[in-house]
C-alpha cells in the first residue's frame, strides 16, 4: 500500500517542516513569559514582535492592530460580540448563510437574545447578491459578517465590493480570511475589512494559534480580559505557536508559483475525473474558486460511502467541513445552494502544497473503481 494520501488540506494541513523547526526552541529552551521584564522575557517577546510585523505586512495592517488568539473561531466570536457590545443602541446583523460554525452559532445565540439576523440568499453555486445585500440594510444594522472564501466549495466572494456597501452605510464589517490566507490576496485597506480572523493550521502552522485584525479607530471590547495583547486578550501568550505562525507567514509571502502549481494539479484532476466518471456534478462558484478546492458528486454514490472506500485505500479526503464531519447533518452549506444531496453528495477534495501528480493520479484510479463499486452495489449502473 502506498502513503497516506492526504487530500483535505482545508480541513487542517501538515506542519512544515521549517515552521516546526522555527517554533522548537519556544517550548524548551526558551521558555520565558514575554510580560517578565527581565531579558528571558524581554526577548521572547521581540520573537512575538516579529510576527505580529509579518502578520501585519501581509494584510497591510499596523502592527498594533494585531492580536493573537488560540483559533480563528475565538477570533470570530470575539469581533462579533465586540460589534454588539459596542453597538448597544443597534440590533441587526447581515450574514451569509454559508459562514463558518463560530460564526453561525454566535449568531443563532444572538437571535435568542434579541437580535435580527438578515442570511442572504445564495444561487445554487453558493453565490450571494450584492442588490440584495444592499437592500437588506436598514438603520438598526450594526454589523456585515462575510467570509472571504468558503471552506467547503471554495467560492471566493466579493469583499472589495462589500466592505464599499460596509463603509458607506457606516457599518462594520466583519470578514472570516481563514481559508483566503495565503491563497489569495487580503488588503484590509483596499477591501475595507474593520476586523478579520486567520488561522495558523490552514497555512502549515500548528492548530491552536488564530489571529484577530481590529482595525485602529474600531472600538474593541475583548472576549478575555487582561493585560496581555495591549488588554485586547487576556492569557500568556502561545509563544511557540506564534513564532511558527510567524515563520508559515513569511513562507506563504511569496508563494504565487504554489498556488499555481496546485491550481493546475486540481483542475488536471478535474479532468481526469470527467473522463473516467460519467454522471458527475461540481459544486461551487467553478470559475471563481480558491486554486486548492473541488466539491464533487458522483450520481448516486452517497459521500460518506465513498470517504470510507477511499479511506479503506489510505487516501483522506472528507465530506464537508471537518467540524461537521462527527455531525450526520447535511452541511449547512450544501443546504443552503439547495443541493440535490439524495443523488449527488459530494466530497471535497482540497489539496495543499505536498500534494503531487501522482498521488492525483492514484486517487483519480481508486475514484474511479470506488465509485463503479458502490453504483453497482446500489443497482445504479
Ligand atoms: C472558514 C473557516 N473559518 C474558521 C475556521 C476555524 O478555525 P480554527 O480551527 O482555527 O478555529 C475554519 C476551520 O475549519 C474555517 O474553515
């Protein structure tokens, strides 16, 4: 049997292996608490200086506008309630129905406490309307919270657009870059983004290291009080993680040939799978998707079937997102773009920068038998 092969790198990616050996000496020998204000902490906290630069360049943000939290969920949680507690006068929230679970359920608490909240309709490729964005506000909106670019169908939206609408009625706009980092291009500036969350373990940094942008003249009530991340986050600061989320930044700066190369390897992927597999369905904005992700359906073979046949060959892909995947539910998601999951549930598949061609090539041979095998078991073919 061949190597795990490891297709869900929107799900999580694995650490590299420079980012592993930047954040080493954080969790041994130099273990210094960076508020210590002898030079064991004083230096430490230099190391946590650097990365808030890198952060912070390449998001064109300052600095101090940086805060780093545990994930990018408590970052989410954090700017909404911040947006509430700031905006006691106001009581109705935009969101796109196809956010992430932090975001969503923050929401669902807010609506049992009071609160408005507009889901904009999505087509069937997940895509949202601007006229209708621009309709739905009114005078009580307090907050627009958009993602950059969807976990599960990979669908890049319209931020530049909407952080205009955002600016000119005044309203703050919140936007989840999770899946946007390092992929494509974020300027808080040019799009207009008063605060935004980032993840360290979807760009080759460990789990558990998020950053929250809070824009200067955005007023901010933390989650966790203390004085730690100039009072915006209270709690000793993940020293190790945020010297390796540092170092997976600079390695992300340049990486257009990447996301090129994986770009190409999907849709050669794609292709291979058109020719070998009859009936399929792609889900998604398919020209206007992030380079890595594919959301694909084979008429009448159930996803989950498939995942397990795929898994029984040492090859991981997954059915939705991974915070979902424990939950039988139907993704929110794919509900959302009305899809015909009773004959076509997808998988997704989202490749990252270790991915090769043979390892496609592999996938795409044992796709193909996996399908055959379950569509006849179902009578189908
Ligand atoms: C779009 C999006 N937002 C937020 C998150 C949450 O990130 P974290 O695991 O750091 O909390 C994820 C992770 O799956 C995600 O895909």
């Amino acid at each position: 049997m061949h190597n795990p092969i490891y297709l869900d790198n929107n799900a999580t990616t694995r650490c590299d292996d420079e980012v592993y050996k930047a954040l080493l000496p954080y969790l041994k020998n130099e273990y210094g608490n960076p508020s210590s204000i002898y030079s064991l902490g004083t230096d430490i906290k230099e190391k946590i200086k650097n990365s808030r630069k890198k952060i912070a360049e390449l998001i064109n943000a300052n600095e101090d506008e940086i805060v780093f939290t545990s994930c990018a969920s408590e970052s989410n949680v954090s700017a909404i309630m911040s947006a509430v507690k700031t905006n006691k006068n106001k009581r109705h929230i935009i969101a796109s129905p196809l956010e992430h679970a932090s975001i969503i359920e923050t929401l669902k608490y807010l609506e049992k406490n009071g609160y408005r909240v507009t889901y904009l309709k999505v087509d069937d490729r997940g895509r949202i309307d601007l006229n209708e964005l621009e309709q739905s506000i009114s005078k009580d909106t307090l907050l627009i919270t958009i993602m950059m670019a969807n976990n599960e169908l990979g669908n890049i939206y319209p931020i530049k657009e909407i952080g205009d609408i955002a600016k000119k009625n005044n309203i703050l706009f919140h936007c989840d870059c999770v899946q946007a980092l390092g992929k494509i291009k974020i300027d808080v500036n040019l799009q207009k983004i008063d605060t935004l969350s980032l993840s360290g373990h979807k760009i080759y940094a460990p789990k558990g290291i998020g950053v929250l942008y809070i824009r200067k003249s955005v007023p901010y009530i933390p989650l966790i009080f203390g004085h730690q991340e100039n009072e915006r986050r209270g709690g000793t600061e993940n020293v190790p993680y945020i010297v390796g989320l540092g170092k997976a930044v600079e390695l992300i700066k340049n990486n257009y040939d990447i996301n090129k190369k994986i770009e190409n390897l999907r849709d050669y992927m794609e292709l291979e799978i058109k020719n070998k597999i009859e009936d399929i369905h792609i889900y998604g904005d398919i020209d206007n998707r992030l380079p890595n992700t594919s959301s694909i359906a084979f008429k009448g073979v159930n996803a989950e079937n498939l995942m397990l046949v795929l898994e029984s060959f040492n090859i991981f892909v997954s059915t939705g997102s991974a915070c979902n995947s424990k939950n039988k539910a139907p993704s929110h998601v794919l509900i959302a773009c009305h899809a015909d999951l009773k004959n076509y549930s997808p998988i997704r598949i989202s490749l990252g920068k270790y991915n090769t061609k043979e390892e496609i090539d592999i996938f795409v041979k044992r796709l193909e038998s996996s399908v055959n095998m379950i569509r006849k078991r179902t009578n189908i073919q």
